[in-house]
C-alpha cells in the first residue's frame, strides 16, 4: 500500500509543479484521447490500450471509468473501429 500512496504523491507533486511552470498536465488517459484527436493513434489502437490498462499496468483507474472513456471513444469515432 505505501507503493500507491507514494505514486498518488508523485503524481500530485508533478501536477502541482507543472501547474507553478505554467504547464498543463494531462493523465495518462487524456493523454490517449489526445492522440487520437491529434492522429497520432487510431481509435482501435485507443481502445486496445485501455483495455489493456487493468491487467498490463499498475495505473489504479475506477473500472467504470475506464468502461465510459473507451465507450466515448468507441462513440465518437465508430466510423473509424
């Protein structure tokens, strides 16, 4: 558990330096969607990712949140899966 709370601690201090810098940080999965908005990944590739995040990664994300980013993502670019 000490190995959770010391990366919610960085991740905080990085947000809040990032902040101080004038930097806008973005999580790992607005980081995602930014990628496909900007091409640099396809939509499935997308969804790929986030689907693998449970179970290759140790990022703690809500299950149903990570269920509504790839159901948006899976919306906004049907025409394109």
């Amino acid at each position: 558990m000490m190995l959770n709370g010391d990366c919610m601690a960085k991740t905080t201090a990085a947000r809040l330096a990032a902040k101080s810098l004038n930097i806008t940080a973005h999580g790992t999965l607005g980081l995602l969607i930014r990628a496909v908005r900007q091409q640099l990944r396809t939509p499935s590739e997308v969804v790929a990712l986030l689907a693998a995040i449970p179970q290759q990664t140790t990022l703690h994300i809500r299950p149903s949140l990570l269920h509504d980013v790839i159901a948006r993502v899976k919306a906004e670019w049907a025409s394109e899966l």
